[in-house]
C-alpha cells in the first residue's frame, strides 16, 4: 500500500515534469502573468512598424540568435540550454501561450526594459528598435522545438562533459546529474 503510494506519487512528479502546462506552482504564476500582461508589462499599444515578410523575419532571427540564444536556445524554446529551468523564475518558452498571448507592443517592451528582477536582461541602447521589433515578428514564427539543435556553446559543453563521464567510467544517465554549480 505504501508503497504503491510512494510509486504514484513518483509517476505524478514525472508527469508533471514532462507536461509544460503543470509546473509547479501553477496557480502563484498565473497570478503572476496575470499581473504582467495587464499591468506591469508596457507597450500593449505599441504597433509593429516592421512588415511582417520573411525577410524581417529572417533578420528578427540573426539577431535572436545573436543575442538571445544563451538563455533561449536558437529555438526560443531553451532548447540545448542547460541552465534554462534552473533559473529562477526559469527562462521562459517564447512558444508558449504565456509568451504569445502578449501583443507585439508588450514583446517589444520586454526586450527594451527586460523583466526585473529575474534574469531576463532589458536591450535599450544595445539594440536597434527595429531590430527589436524584427525579434518579435521571429517570436511569432518560431521553427519547431529542437529543430535548430543545441547553441554552438553548449554543445561543446555537453561534449566535455561527456568525454569525463566516458573517462571516468562512470555510466551515468543525463538527466541524473546534479544541478551544476560551477561557472563557465
Ligand atoms: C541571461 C539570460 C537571458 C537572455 C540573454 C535573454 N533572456 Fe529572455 N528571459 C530570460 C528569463 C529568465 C525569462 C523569464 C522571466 C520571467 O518569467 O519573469 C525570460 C523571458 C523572456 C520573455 C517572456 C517574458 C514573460 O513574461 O514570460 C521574452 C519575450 C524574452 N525573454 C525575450 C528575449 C529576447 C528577445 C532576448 C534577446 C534579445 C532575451 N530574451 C535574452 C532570460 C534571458
């Protein structure tokens, strides 16, 4: 009996773990997004002076992946980024309905001023407007998740580590590795 109870609460872990919509928490952070998209987040009313083609679009994503890629991965979907949910608040899903459901305008605000205190930075005076507004049309078209692969940085990163475990014998699955606390 105990045990099984003990098993169903590992398999409800795991399957809040897996499923994007149940982090913990659930109700304090849509509080908190409530807050933000309706009264902390600026810009609603701004518009998008940047045209919505392919070529904007294109651009919006050389930057993105510029800039952006170390926390958001080349997908905006932290894809590849190892730290992504460790951070506190964790390093938001730009697909995510959270993330979508803000204007253009609100977009753009985000990324001039940032969000303090967490650590999403703000760009005023390092990007160009229209750079910045070219980020949010590629925000509305991001590609599948994972289908841009890992930034180039952690890549190498993950290969290291790889070649540690490989030399150390140790046979230890991803996923199980301790958060880690050195900086690099
Ligand atoms: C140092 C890491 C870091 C970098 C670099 C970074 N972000 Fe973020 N970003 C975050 C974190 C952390 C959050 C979650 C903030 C929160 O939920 O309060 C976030 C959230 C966001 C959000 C969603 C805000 C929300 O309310 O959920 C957008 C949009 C965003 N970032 C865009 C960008 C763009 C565009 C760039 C590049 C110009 C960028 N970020 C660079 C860490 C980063």
């Amino acid at each position: 009996m105990k045990l099984s109870a003990i098993s169903s609460g590992l398999i409800l872990v795991v399957s809040l773990a897996g499923c994007k919509a149940g982090k913990p928490g659930g109700l304090e952070r849509s509080v908190i997004t409530g807050i933000k998209h309706e009264v902390t987040i600026g810009g609603k009313d701004w518009k998008n002076p940047v045209a919505d083609t392919e070529e904007a679009q294109k651009e919006g994503a050389e930057h993105f992946q510029h800039h952006c890629q170390i926390c958001h991965g080349l997908d905006g979907q932290n894809s590849g980024v190892p730290f992504a949910l460790k951070m506190s608040p964790p390093v938001a899903d730009l697909a995510s309905k959270d993330v979508q459901e803000y204007s253009d305008g609100q977009l753009k605000w985000i990324i001039e001023n940032g969000i303090g205190p967490s650590g999403m930075p703000g760009w005023k005076g390092i990007l160009e407007d229209d750079e910045m507004w070219k980020m949010v049309r590629y925000i509305r078209h991001l590609p599948a998740k994972g289908s841009l692969g890992t930034p180039a940085v952690f890549k190498e990163e993950a290969e290291q580590h790889e070649e540690m475990e490989h030399e150390h014998g140790a046979p230890q699955k991803k996923d199980e590795a301790k958060p880690h606390t050195h900086s690099h």
